[in-house]
C-alpha cells in the first residue's frame, strides 16, 4: 500500500480479455509471454519513441530510483529492472495478479480495488510501473467471509498473510491437519501489541491484511520483485463517509463519501477484469489531487501506516510534469534495459534446435567458467542475488546450446537446490517463448513452488494419487494452466526413458473413443496424443460396442468413421468392437502407447504398453450435446 501517487506498467500489449474460471485463466494471452506463441520478445515488445519527449531535469528525477546509470540497466520477468531501490512491477506480479483476484471473484467476495491502481486507470488505464501492490476495500460485513473461506485458499496457491503493522510474523501457519488456520497465539500478542493503534479498543476487527507472495524456504519475505496486496477492513460511519476499522490509510482521513465507491464498477485494467470504485475520478482528486501533472515516487514503499492521524515519513521523488512523458521515458529505460540482457545471454545466437533436462541446467550452474563470464559482464554483480546471477547463467546456456525443449525431472532424492530451476521458468519463456518446459514427477512439489506451473505446458505425474492432487484439486488456481496427465510406463523401471514422450516421440500411439457428435474435447485429445507420437491410430466404438455400454449414438459408425478419416494427422482408424480387446488393439498395431481421458483413470493400466491418461476438456461432452438436442 502507498498513500503516495504511484504509476503503470509495461509495454505494447496484446488486447486478448482475460476470461477468468475455476482452476484456471481461459485465453491468457500476456504481452510477454503465451505458451502456443511463437513470436520472440523481440517481435511482441516495440520500441518506445522518444522523439517527442522533451528531455530535461523533471524527467530525468526518473533516474533517482536506479543504483546504476540507466543505460547499463539489465531486465528480468521476475523482477522488472533491476538495481531499482523500489520494487517495480513485473511479469511475476501481473501473474500473480492474476490468480490472487481469480480467487477472490470465484468466492464472489464484495471488494473494491483503490489507490495506486485507481490512480493508474485515472491516468492512463495502465498499473504504474514503480508501483507494485494492490490495495482493495472490502466492509466488515465481508470479512468472515475473507478469513474463512478465502484467506486458506490463498495460502494454498502460495500466498502469505501478515499484520500490517509492518513486523515480520506470518499469521496464517498449516496445522497438523493441513487446515490452514489462525494461530491463536500470534493473533491474541498482536491484538496486545497494537492495542490503541491499528485496532479497536474492543479488538474485535483489525485493520486488515497484507497479502505477499514470492517467500522464501524460511518464510521470509522476498522483498525483490514480489506480489503484495493490502486489504483494508472498512466501515461506513454515521455521516455515510467510508472508514478504516483500524485507522489505517490515506482514505481514512479524506473523508471519501460512500456514494463514490458503491456500487463498484468493473473495468478491465491491464486485461484483468477488477471492480473500481464508482467515481474514481472523484475519489482520486478527493485523496491524491493533481495526478496528472504531479507524480511522486517513494522510494521506501514499506509498510506505510496510519496511526492516530499521523503518516510515517517516506523518502519520495517529486516529478513536476506531464505523467505521460514520464511514462514514456520509463518505457524506454525498460526497453533498453531488456536490450542489454539479450546481449548478455547472446540472444541474437539462439536457434531452437536442441533439447536438455534438468541435470544439464543444474550443471550450468556450477559452471564457473561461465559464470565468471557473467560476473565479469553483470554490472556492479556483487549487489545482485544469487537467484538473478543464476538466472543469466541459465539464459546464457539456453542461448548458446540452442535450446528448444526443456524436461525437468524431479523426484525424491532431489536436493533443494535442485529445484531452484523452478524460480527461473518465467524468465526462461521471457526471452524464449517458443520453448516447451514439461515436468515430471512423482511426488507432491513444496507449496512455494506451486507458481511454476504457470510457466510449464505438460506435467506428467508418475503417481495416480500425483494426477488427482494436481489436476482434480478445486482450491488450485492458475493463470495459465498446464497439461496434467498421468503416466504408466509398460516397464516399471523406465523412469530413464521419459525423454521419448516430448523429444523423440513415441512412433505409434492409439487412442480410442466413440466420438459421436465430434466436439472440441474430442479435438482435444486427439491433438495431445498427436503431439507425442509420429503415427496416430484410431479405434472407433461399433454401434453394438456402444449398445453393450449402455450409449445409444446419434451418428452412425460410418459417419463417425468418415469424421475421423477427414482429420489429416489421423494415420489409420478401426472399428473397436470389444473394451476386452484392448491390448489386442495394441498389439495388432504396434501402439508404443495408449492415450484416453482421465474419466479412464487407472482402468487401462494392466495393457503392455504405455499409457497417458489426458485431462479432459472441463464443461463439454457428447452427453452435454445430446441434452441439448433433445431440450430444444
């Protein structure tokens, strides 16, 4: 939260709506990254023109929030610009973003988001690139429904609560239940602590919470490049002005009207769907003023606090100027920032040609030839972290190895820092975004790694139970959803030879179906068991096969045959006449592996080759389509 004036984000983007669902985001199409794109960054990101922008010393105050002289700035999607005395707003922010508020709408919570992102709608419908928190309103009457339902949610998807009094405890632990809940004790020492100051004397309601994700193993907040998200506990007092519970906020003491902020209005803001207040505009000149030709960076954006009508004293850079400029200049250090990194990695070298697993990464990175490269190159290295040291040496390998497939195995004899490529897969499909990362596994991911699926397409669980977690778990939600499937090796001790399914390829997969009123889950399936296999072979459900299963078909056994022998990645179809003669199938064709949705789950194991049990598509089927046939 930052009661200051606050600015927008990135550049050139895409103008796909962001369809927010259950589990997942539909349609996620961001302006650096989508996994089905093959553009390069270079091709979505444009530069910035500056020919209009008149340079001169209000502008360039800019400058004051970098260590480093802005020409020698480098760029990561998981921390924006780096050697920023602010954290700025990134990918990985927007990405979280876009969970955070996926829950929230799925739960129907009645909030209000305000402050530096209203400012940024007010001034030119963008997030403010220096400003990398949320703040939202919800009233008391909504708070149960926070705590409760939402709050153990959130810690789920890898977010973290705590006071906003600025002290480090996390207040929301994991029992022995794996229930995630209050612990009594911090809460009753925090209600003692602040007695007077952000509570009510009757201690009933606090003033509210802050949300944060990218935490580290000790629970310790990462300040570099995190999520954030203050959430203020509100009131109306009897003079119909909106309040804070706790007196916390800038708009506590503005005496902002209740007719401005209710009933909230949904705009889309950066592609993401978010209810604003009623008269933004309003509001923004009630708490802040001139936004347009004022802006004030503060470069300690820590936990800001109101207490008893007086406001802790931030550092800030005042800019006298029209914001659009500033924008504009800002957007063009980015660019340049992004072009430095590529010449680090040598980008202009890369080809996708070449594939590597995850032992290969590990080792990159205790490379010290190169990364006494990269040191040498990295301007001022010993102010970055080991992460982002990691990070080019990572890019650097992909780069000059000419990757295009990338397998990450992990298993339990994994060390932790194996798993640190995990932290590096957005910055991977930053600068790569044609790249393919898929994952296998046989054992449950710790929660802080849970984000990295976002930025992986397939995850092969070798565990049934794995499969289920995963993909049939409701209190999952993900801004771009991978491929979950489980895999059955025919040879239980082929762990060795998972590279086949996403490199080599299997050179003959059967899947079979009675594919009546052929729909996009049919699609669906059809194109995944394409992409791992060099010959595709179909087996159709007979009529009397369909009869015997208690389904009466629409279309015939021929039109459906037909339907199939249009589909030209489709190399053979047969007439299925038993569910018995599986493996016979499997054997008369020479089916390396057998593919089927996961209503199959387990059901073909005993079959002697391999098996994937695909997703199926959520919200369709042929039982759907027939419904509606006969309702209308």
């Amino acid at each position: 939260m930052n009661n200051q004036f606050l600015l927008v984000p990135l550049i050139n983007r895409k103008k796909n709506k962001i369809q927010i669902v259950r589990k997942n985001i539909i349609g996620r199409k961001s302006y650096y990254i989508s996994k089905n794109n093959n553009k390069t960054e270079t091709e979505i990101e444009t530069k910035v023109e500056t020919e209009n922008i008149i340079i001169n010393e209000e502008i360039e105050k800019i400058n004051e929030i970098f260590t480093i002289h802005k020409d020698n700035l480098l760029y990561l999607a998981s921390n924006s610009i780096l050697y920023s005395k602010v954290n700025l707003y990134s990918e990985y922010i927007y990405e979280r973003a876009i969970v955070f508020f996926s829950i929230l709408d799925y739960f129907q919570l009645n909030y209000y988001v305000f402050a530096g992102a209203a400012i940024g709608l007010v001034r030119n419908g963008k997030k403010i690139p220096w400003d990398y928190d949320y703040d939202i309103i919800i009233f008391k009457e909504e708070i149960s429904k926070f705590e409760k339902n939402i709050l153990p949610i959130l810690i789920k998807n890898n977010f973290y609560a705590k006071k906003p009094d600025g002290r480090n405890p996390i207040v929301i632990k994991e029992n022995s239940n794996s229930i995630y809940s209050y612990s009594e004790w911090n809460r009753w020492n925090d209600l003692k602590y602040l007695k007077g100051n952000i509570f009510l004397k009757n201690g009933i309601y606090n003033a509210g919470f802050q949300i944060y994700s990218q935490v580290n193993q000790e629970n310790v907040i990462n300040t570099n490049g995190h999520f954030q998200c203050d959430i203020f506990y509100s009131y109306i007092d009897e003079n119909n002005i909106i309040k804070n519970i706790g007196k916390w906020g800038l708009y506590h003491l503005k005496n902002v009207p209740y007719e401005l902020v209710s009933p909230s209005k949904r705009i889309e803001f950066e592609n993401i769907s978010l209810p604003f207040f009623q008269n933004v505009e309003e509001d923004i000149k009630i708490e802040y003023g001139d936004v347009i030709n004022k802006t004030i960076i503060a470069l300690d954006h820590d936990n800001t606090v109101v207490l008893k009508g007086q406001t802790k004293e931030n550092k800030n850079i005042h800019i006298n100027e029209n914001y659009h400029n500033i924008f504009k200049y800002f957007q063009n250090i980015k660019y340049h920032s992004i072009q430095n990194t590529k010449q680090i990695i040598q980008f202009d070298n890369h080809s996708y040609l070449q594939s590597c697993d995850s032992f290969q990464l590990i080792n990159a990175l205790y490379n010290s030839y190169e990364k006494n490269i990269i040191l040498q190159q990295l301007p001022n290295s010993s102010s970055l972290s080991k992460r982002i040291i990691n990070s080019f040496l990572i890019l650097k390998f992909i780069s000059n190895n000419n990757i295009k497939n990338i397998i990450l195995k992990y298993h339990l004899h994994f060390k932790n820092e194996d798993f640190e490529l995990l932290f590096h897969l957005q910055n991977i499909l930053f600068y790569f975004p044609s790249i393919q990362i898929d994952l296998y596994i046989q054992d449950k991911l710790e929660t802080i790694y849970n984000d990295s699926f976002n930025f992986i397409h397939n995850v092969f669980c070798l565990q049934i139970d794995l499969f289920k977690f995963y993909a049939d778990n409701n209190d999952f939600f993900y801004s771009n959803k991978p491929n979950f499937m489980y895999i059955k090796f025919g040879n239980k001790n082929s762990i060795n030879r998972i590279d086949k399914v996403i490199v080599n390829k299997y050179n003959n997969a059967i899947t079979f179906g009675t594919f009546d009123l052929f729909h996009i889950g049919h699609q669906n399936i059809l194109n995944k068991t394409k992409n791992i296999c060099n010959h595709l072979i179909v087996g159709i459900s007979s009529d009397e096969l369909n009869l015997k299963k208690g389904k009466t078909s629409i279309q015939s056994f021929d039109i459906r045959q037909k339907k199939m022998q249009e589909i030209h990645f489709i190399h053979e179809t047969f007439m299925e006449e038993s569910l018995n003669k599986k493996n016979d199938y499997i054997l008369q064709f020479d089916a390396d592996v057998l593919t089927m949705g996961h209503d199959w789950l387990g059901k073909f194991d005993w079959v002697s080759c391999d098996v994937i049990y695909f997703e199926r598509t959520p919200n369709i089927s042929t039982t759907l389509l027939k419904n509606n046939l006969i309702n209308t």
